[in-house]
C-alpha cells in the first residue's frame, strides 16, 4: 500500500487522478491544490509520492518537484503538456522527477507510478543505511575520545585503553558507547 499526494489546481484532475492511483496500489491519496499548500502539507507528513499537475494556481510547478526531489524520499511525477515533456525532461530527469505528457496514457501512467514507489523504496532505504551508518560512526568518534581520554589521564596505551573500554562494558552489562560517555563525564 502506497501513499500520495495529488498537486493539481482543477477539480476535474483531482478526481481523475485520484481513481486512477486507486487502482494501482495507492491507498492514501491526499490532495492539494497549490505548491504552497504542497510545502505545507510535505512538512508534516511524509508520502511515497508526489504527483504535479502542471500549472499550478501559484507556480508553474517544476520549482515544487525540485524541492521535493532535495528535501524528501519521495518519487515524483510531474504531469505536463505533451509538447513540454522533452524540454523538462532534459531539466528535471536528473534530479530524479518523471515527466509525463498530458493526455495520459493509462498503462504508462500505470509504469511511471510504479517506478516512482520504487524509487521511493530505494531512497529510503538508502536514507535508513545512511542513518545507520552516520550514528556508528558518531559511537566510533565517543569511543575513540574515551580512549584518548584514558591514554592522557591514566597513562594507558591505546590497546590497553580499548581493552579497558570493552571489558569495563562487558562486565557491567552495557554498552562500550555508555562507558565511553561515564570516562568523558568523569575526565572530560
């Protein structure tokens, strides 16, 4: 189950639009009609799509689609006319938005959503190992200091201040990042 939000300033659109996503495997769809409503919204909540229907009431709307593609995971899709879609194409395609002409063909509509979930996916999970990654290099860092720490109060050698560190863990039952943070406390 995906989730949506629709950009579109007609009603008509909306409405389209929204059937066209419940068909595919969106569930939460919501709608907005202009891109400040669309900031507002994105600030909130998170969505594993976008989809602009250009022109918006306030912007023409590839300035919302570059500013999704910096500030969030979702997968983007930016509706113009057919005649447009080669020269926005060539603007946008690199910073990750599909283009797609207006009137819509069905089964590509049906492609181009399904590829912006997994480029949401993608971006996500990204998103999660680089998260993952940033905090063991932050206990990396505490550690480090903690043996620095015991190297010039105590005297250690840096082998003698990682055994330390990892036996004083191992026999209080916690983690080598809680001792580092007790020697910064208690020397720092």
């Amino acid at each position: 189950m995906g989730s949506c939000l629709i950009v579109s300033s007609l009603d008509k659109s909306l409405d389209a639009l929204s059937k066209l996503l419940s068909n595919i495997d969106i569930k939460i769809i919501e709608s907005v009609k202009s891109a400040k409503e669309a900031k507002d919204v994105l600030a909130k909540q998170a969505f594993d799509m976008v989809l602009i229907n250009a022109p918006l009431s306030d912007e023409f709307g590839h300035e919302l689609t570059l500013r999704i593609t910096e500030e969030t995971t979702s997968g983007v899709l930016f509706l113009v006319k057919n005649e447009l879609v080669d020269e926005l194409s060539q603007k946008l395609s690199r910073h990750g938005v599909m283009v797609i002409g207006k009137p819509l063909n069905r089964s590509m509509f049906t492609q181009a959503v399904r590829m912006g979930l997994s480029t949401h996916q993608r971006l996500s999970h990204a998103e999660k190992e680089n998260l993952r990654l940033h905090e063991k290099v932050e206990n990396l860092e505490l550690i480090s200091r903690a043996k620095y720490t015991l190297m010039e109060y105590l005297n250690m050698g840096e082998a003698q201040a990682h055994h330390y560190i990892e036996k004083k863990a191992m026999d209080a039952r916690i983690s080598k990042e809680e001792v580092a943070k007790d020697i910064l406390k208690t020397y720092g």
